[in-house]
C-alpha cells in the first residue's frame, strides 16, 4: 500500500486559516490502513479546525466526507454535486488522490492533509516500512524476494558492498543489509547459483529517470 | 463516598473502549475537562486496555495544545475497582484542576452562534 503519514495540525491550519467553508475528505484505502487519512482521522482532523476555530471566535464550516478512493473518476464524481459548498478542500488521500482531486475539480483549492512516504508494509502496527520504488522492472525473481532497489541504499544489483558489518548497512546501522537477506534467504531456497550470476546493467528508462510514467493497456480500454 | 457534582460519568465496558475522537468531540461540546479512569496499569482484564486509553488521553493532550487548549484538561487516571475513596480524590482533584484552568475557551463561541 501507499504509506503516508499525518500532517502536523498547524501546517494544514497555516493553509486553510482564512477559508470559511472547508471539506476534511479522506480516503477509504491505503491511508485507512496506515492510520493517516481515513474516516477516523478525518473525524479527529474536523474536530481539532472546528475547536480550533471556535476558540478564534469563528464559526467556520467543516464538513467529513471520506470516499472509497480518491484515485478513480467514479468515486470523485460522488461529491460532484456538494464541491461548491466549500472554498477549501483538506484531501487526506495519499498525494496521487490529492492531485487527481485538483485535476477534476478546478475552482476549489485542495490542501494536502497527509505527507505521502512510500510503499511499504505494515510490520506491526504503527510501523510502517518501505518495500518497493515502483522502478517499473521487477527483479524479485532473482533476489529470493528480496528488493534491492528499494532496501539497498545504493541500489546494488550485486550486492553486497564493502559497508554491510554484520548484517547491518553502512548508510544507517538500524537497517537491515538487503543484501544479507538475499544471500540468506538464496541459500534457504538452495539458489545460491542464481547468487553467482552477474546482474546486467538495468534499465533504468521505466524508473523516475525517464520522467512520469504511465502503463497504456489497449486490451482492456474501451 | 462524595465527589464533586460537576462531573458527569460515562461508563465504558473498558477505557479501552475510549477513542480519541470521544475525547475531542467532549471538549468540542463544550466540556471543561474530560478525564479517563482505568484500571491498574498491568491489571487491565483485557490487558492493554488501559495503556491504550492514555495514549489517546494523551494524543488529546498533543492536539488540544496545538489549538491552544491547555493539554491538561485531559487526564488518565488509574485505580482498582475496590478504590472508591481514591475515585472521589480523583474527582476532586481534576475538579480543581479544571475550576483553576477556568471554562473551556470554545464556549464563549459556541453561546454566541447558539
């Protein structure tokens, strides 16, 4: 899932102070999930502004919405009808539905209300960790299922470096040798000899590199 | 067994079952203070319900400051369920806490748009 991780109060509060009318609109997916953006967070969000608010002597209109996915044009086209009720809109979606929410409705200014992070796990709750870069060029075959271009600090594709001490990378002793856990878990599988294959040069084109990406897929576009 | 009248109770089945968002709509109905009663830290019947409610007590305190509410208006309390005296000492504490703090800052708001 996309992690994405609250936004202090006072920064949305900075963004939105002059608006009157705002709609707190969360995300029913990836950011329920991670406890960043949804039903909930909207209710404890629009609690805080309107307190917030009332405390200025204001009595400023917040209303909760939380769609299913703020990704697709369906579930946007819920709120359609209501948009222009409001002079701010404060998306708790991750930064994909914050976007897609400024591209659909023009005339109303959107404010994130979460910082967008990575896509990750959750190992435990309240901790969420990285897993994959989207690099466009899946290499999970080969690496026991270990990802090395989103768990190796330098991205190696033959790893590991001269850094990894026990276990343990040399950018933050906290973390995890990728590396390490590749060999391990070859060595589990008995495919150490995919290990002593050379990786090629990857191709780099479907990362960030080639600037954004999209995947056109005519067999089910209508 | 007395305690001060100002305070109203709402029983829970464990303060587990306490959110913060019960907390901050409290204060957002205009309550001066809302304060949480638990059992002993490692006696929870549930075991870790208690330790959940004072984080979110807590994670009330965080957000009300942001607002500038005082933080303390919220608190956690804990006792056996035995303890009545202690229950009223902690009424009364949390009684003064608040009479010293004054009303909630968002009334004064609220009785003008009412």
């Amino acid at each position: 899932m996309i992690v994405a991780d609250r936004k202090p109060i006072e920064e949305i509060i900075g963004e939105i102070n002059d608006k009157e009318n705002i709609l707190i609109l969360g995300c029913n997916e990836c950011v329920t999930v991670c406890e960043a953006g949804g039903k909930k967070e909207v209710g404890v969000l629009a609690s805080a502004l309107r307190m917030n608010f009332l405390k200025q002597g204001r009595e400023v209109k917040i209303d909760e919405i939380t769609l299913e996915r703020q990704c697709d044009h369906e579930y946007l086209e819920e709120i359609r009808d209501v948009i222009d009720q409001y002079d701010a809109v404060v998306s708790l979606a991750c930064g994909v539905g914050v976007q897609f929410m400024a591209e659909k409705y023009h005339t109303t200014p959107i404010y994130p209300g979460v910082n967008t992070c990575f896509m990750g796990v959750t190992e435990e709750r309240g901790l969420w960790t990285e897993r994959c870069q989207g690099c466009g060029q899946c290499i999970l075959a080969r690496t026991g299922g270990l990802c090395p271009v989103s768990r190796c600090a330098k991205r190696l594709f033959n790893g590991p470096c001269g850094g990894s001490t026990q276990g343990k990378c040399e950018v933050n002793k906290e973390t995890n040798c990728v590396w390490q856990l590749i060999i391990e878990q070859l060595k589990a599988l008995g495919r150490m000899d995919d290990y002593e294959e050379i990786s090629p040069i990857k191709d780099w084109s479907t990362d960030r590199a080639g600037g954004p990406r999209k995947v056109v897929r005519e067999d089910v576009q209508q | 067994m007395q305690y001060p009248t100002s305070i109203k109770i709402i029983r829970v089945p464990c303060t587990g079952k306490v959110d913060l968002l019960h907390i901050l709509r409290a204060f957002e109905k205009g309550a001066d203070g809302v304060y949480v009663v638990g059992c002993l830290e490692g006696d929870c019947h549930f075991n870790n319900g208690n330790f959940r409610a004072r984080k979110r007590v807590e994670q009330a305190q965080k957000i009300l400051n942001t607002i500038g509410i005082e933080g303390e208006r919220a608190q956690m309390y804990n006792l056996s369920s035995s303890e009545g005296p202690r229950f009223a000492e902690f009424a009364a504490e949390m009684d003064e806490r608040i009479r010293k703090l004054g009303p909630n800052p968002i009334k004064p708001a609220k009785q003008k748009a009412a």
